[in-house]
C-alpha cells in the first residue's frame, strides 16, 4: 500500500471499516466519511466508535490515517 492516496479514490466508493471489538463490516460510502470525525460501529450490540479525525491530525489528513487504518485491518484479517 506504499502508493495509496486518498485522492485516487472516488467519491462514490465504499470504504470497509473492520471493527475490531466485534468484527462487524461496516461498509460506508467516502462521501459520507469524509463529512463525518466518528463513526459507530454497526455491530449488534457493539458500541465502538471509529475515530476519524484524531486530535493530532488536522481535517483531512486524519481521514487518509484513518483510511490506511481501515486497509490495514482488512489485509490483516485476509493475509
Ligand atoms: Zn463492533
């Protein structure tokens, strides 16, 4: 994933955030996680919060951790 940005993907994507309280596969459009800084987990009963804008980055660039943070948790669940 060393040449992936933000920027390639389309708007009309879907991101999968893989939650790691409960395994649920959330799948959400880019759009609507570009707008948003959390995102609850869809899980029965799970309560995790997906953080996408950390207090140490700045809008936008928390969204591109965030998303190589999603990659990263479905390459290692599919390794
Ligand atoms: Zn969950």
């Amino acid at each position: 994933m060393a040449n992936f940005g933000i920027g390639q993907i389309q708007s009309t994507a879907r991101v999968l955030l893989i939650c790691p309280d409960c395994g649920q596969e959330n799948s959400e459009y880019v759009d609507v996680l570009r707008g948003r800084r959390m995102y609850c987990c869809g899980g029965d009963g799970c309560d995790y919060i997906f953080d996408l804008a950390g207090p140490r980055y700045a809008v936008g660039r928390g969204f591109v951790e965030a998303c190589r943070k999603f990659y990263a948790a479905i390459y290692a669940l599919r390794a």
